[in-house]
C-alpha cells in the first residue's frame, strides 16, 4: 500500500501557509519522519534551493516533530528510497521525472510509504496528465485512475493565460473513461493505493 499526497502546486499559498498539508504529510510520525526530497523535475543546479523552500515550509508547521532530510539522485535512488518514510517530489519539468520510472521497482521501492508530489512530481502517479508547459496530455505510472490537472484555474504564473476548458476537454479527448481530477494551486488530495 501507499498513500499519495497530490499538490496542485504550491501548498505554502493557502490560507493557512501549508500548516494543514505539513499535517497531513506528517500524519503517523509523531516523534520523527524521514524525508526524501526527488527533485528530479528540477534542473540540478536548483535542487538545494527548492529543498530549502520545501523543507522551510515544512520545517515552520512541523510542531516538536523531527523531521530528518536527504536527496535522493540516480546514484542513490535505492538506497535513499529505503531509508525514508516519506518521498516528496517537487514540481517542476514532468519530462525529467519521468526518469524515476528508470531507477528499478519504484512501485516495489516506494511500497508502504507516504509520497507527496506537486504539479510535475504528482503527475507521475496518475494514469494521465496535463503538461502545464505545452497543455499535451502524457502518461504516468497509473497508480491512481484518472488524468490530474495541476493548478487548476491558478492566478499564479502565467497560468491565468491557460485554457483550462482546453485542458480538460485534451484529457477527456486521450483518456474518455478516466475521470479528471483538477486540483488547485494551493489544494491538495489524498489516496490509498495497492
């Protein structure tokens, strides 16, 4: 089993900062969690300043918790990937996240975890997605049964400019049987799958 956390985008644009998405990403470690941050939808040469973002928003809502970090690369996918009890996947490029699918078992490796992924690194649990960069539609690892659309109707960013009717209608187009889950900027949603 593992639960999947889906961000639309960026949690810290709630109303209450992120406090309610670091709650229930910290959910069943009370005294201390284990994170893995995969950054692999981000160019390498900003991987340290998104996990200083990530890991501050969680670091300011994490209460007496500690919470214990790495980075998992290519080299130590393995390894990181059996140490943590969380794996946290910003977003950024989806092609680049892509690559984890080449990192072994990610299914087997991740199995019994919590992983959260935002924009990009959620749209690899879906059966389909929504590029944000070209509005294409592309396939994930299936975890969940449906096409996920991050940043639904956002005022972030350029993506007030997006047809979001487009968006959908490209998902239901390549995809008729799956439903479409739409999810906003600073939203986020949870599942259990096998």
């Amino acid at each position: 089993m593992k639960r999947l956390l889906l961000m639309g985008g960026r949690p810290w644009f709630a109303e209450d900062g992120g406090k309610k998405f670091v709650e229930t990403l910290l959910q069943g470690h009370p005294q201390e969690a284990k994170m893995a941050f995969c950054l692999f939808a981000q160019p390498e040469e900003r991987w340290e300043e998104v996990r200083k973002l990530h890991a501050g928003m969680i670091d300011s809502h994490k209460g007496s918790r500690e919470v214990v970090y790495q980075t998992i690369t290519k080299e130590n996918f393995t390894e990181v990937s059996a140490w943590a009890d969380i794996i946290f996947l910003p977003g950024g490029r989806t092609v680049p996240v892509q690559e984890i699918m080449n990192c072994g078992d990610i299914g087997t490796l991740w199995d019994g975890k919590l992983i959260a992924g935002s924009s990009a690194g959620a749209d690899l649990f879906c059966e389909g997605y929504i590029a944000m960069s070209t509005m294409q539609y592309g396939r994930g690892l299936g975890w969940i049964k449906a096409t996920f659309i991050p940043h639904w109707r956002s005022a972030q960013d350029d993506y007030p400019s997006k047809d979001w009717a487009a968006a959908e209608q490209t998902a239901l187009d390549n995809s008729p049987d799956t439903p479409v889950l739409r999810v906003p900027e600073e939203g986020f949603v949870e599942f259990t799958v096998a």
